[in-house]
C-alpha cells in the first residue's frame, strides 16, 4: 500500500513541476535567438536591377562584358577572354538559386569555393563548376559519359537526367553545397540531377579521374566566392539569390 501511496506521490510531483513549467513565462530574448536560428533567409545576389554585389575575378570592379540587359545580368564576350566575374562576398554551406539561359551553341558555367590569388589567373582553377550549355547544338553534350552535358558537374558527374531548355530559353538551376553533411546536388528545372561529396575520399577519387587530377589547388577550399564564367558565348543569369546553411 505504502508503494503504490509513493507512486501516486512522484506522479503529483511530477505533474505539478510540468504546470510550473508550463506556467513560467517566456524570456523573449530567447525566443528572439530561437527565430534568428530557424528563420531561413534568402541573401538577394542579383535582382534585376543592381551589380553591386559582384565584381571580375582578380578585379576590384566589374567587367564590361556584363551588363543588365531586360532585368537579366548578361555577358556579351569581348576582345579578351577571361572575364569571369565573382561573388564579393565567400560562402561555404548555402543553397544558391538561380535562373540561366543560354545563346545558340553557348557555353557557360556557375563555381564556387572560388580562392582568389593571382597564382590561379583562372577561376575554374579552384572552383568546381556545374555546367551551363546548350545541349542541343554545343558538341559538348554528345560526348560519353556526359561530364559537360548542361547540369554536369564539371568533368566529374554526368546529370541522371537531361531536363535542360532549348538555348533562348530560361532554366532554373538550384545548386547545392554542404560541407557539414558533405552533399552536394544540383537541380534543372526541378528535378535534381547530379548529387555528389564536396570533400574527403568519394571527392579526392572522382577529381583523381578528372582533368584537375593534378591542379594544385582544385576544390581544395570550403569557403570562396561564387563565380559565373566567361567561355566566349553569349549567357544571361537572373533572379540569383542564395541561403546560408
């Protein structure tokens, strides 16, 4: 009888304490920090109407080639080649969201984890890149497997599927890198198409059988810029926007 009087006891205990608990009011600086954890929050890199937060790859200011064109950032290619253009600001893990399309025959390419020295004149010299292309006409898309089919990340895994919209025609391509999990994918339109490892053995094998097997500094960096490539073809990008993971 005594044990069954105790449980009954631990049982008020505990029911009361979890009022209590109920009943205590709530410190608003901590609700303030729980929303500031779990509010996703979309950073805004180009929206139609400004460049500001790009400039050219070993360059304090934007290249000429790219232009606001009809609310789309577009590169017309110059005299030079080179002109890739940067994210001002390093990223790590993010989903980055943006809208391509591409001239008849183009070519053109979205990096990250860009690391800016001068002892890499070239961008894609540390940044793997997804592949933008026109897989209908550039001779690119034909080759097996289909590394530099539109979508691909970039000589190393071919997309499962080709979703990619005739050169003229806007795609939506969602890229994303997270070095926490160590995933990465990337979708066309919708539907993801490539999924691979950013580090560690899985990526070390899948460069070793690349052409970047011996770049010194390829993929190497978690943090770096974001960059959109000069490859001589006309290209347009808008609506880019990216999310902090």
């Amino acid at each position: 009888m005594k044990s069954i009087i105790n449980i009954l006891l631990v049982l008020l205990i505990i029911v009361s304490c979890k009022q209590e608990k109920s009943n205590t009011p709530i410190n608003k600086d901590e609700v303030k920090v729980l929303d500031e954890k779990t509010t996703d929050e979309w950073i805004t890199l180009f929206d139609g109407s400004s460049l500001d937060n790009w400039r050219g790859y070993l360059s304090d200011s934007l290249y000429s080639e790219w232009s606001i064109k009809d609310g789309a950032m577009a590169f017309t290619p110059g005299e030079q080649d080179g002109k890739n253009i940067i994210t001002k600001e390093k990223f790590t893990n993010f989903i980055l969201s943006l809208e391509w399309k591409v001239s008849e025959g183009g070519n053109s390419g979205i990096f990250w984890g860009i690391f800016e020295d001068e002892a890499y004149p070239e961008a894609y010299q540390t940044g793997p890149e997804i592949q933008v292309l026109d897989n209908d006409k550039h001779p690119d898309a034909k080759a097996n497997p289909k590394f530099h089919q539109a979508g691909a990340l970039y000589d190393m895994v071919q997309p499962a599927y080709d979703v990619c919209k005739p050169a003229g025609e806007w795609n939506l391509c969602v890229i994303k890198i997270d070095h926490n999990s160590n995933t990465g994918s990337a979708s066309l339109n919708g539907k993801v198409i490539v999924e691979f490892p950013v580090h560690g053995e899985e990526w070390d094998k899948m460069v070793a059988k690349s052409k970047f097997k011996d770049w010194k500094g390829f993929g190497k960096y978690h943090t770096g810029h974001i960059g959109l490539q000069d490859h001589r073809d006309k290209v347009w990008y808008r609506n880019i926007k990216i999310k902090k993971l």
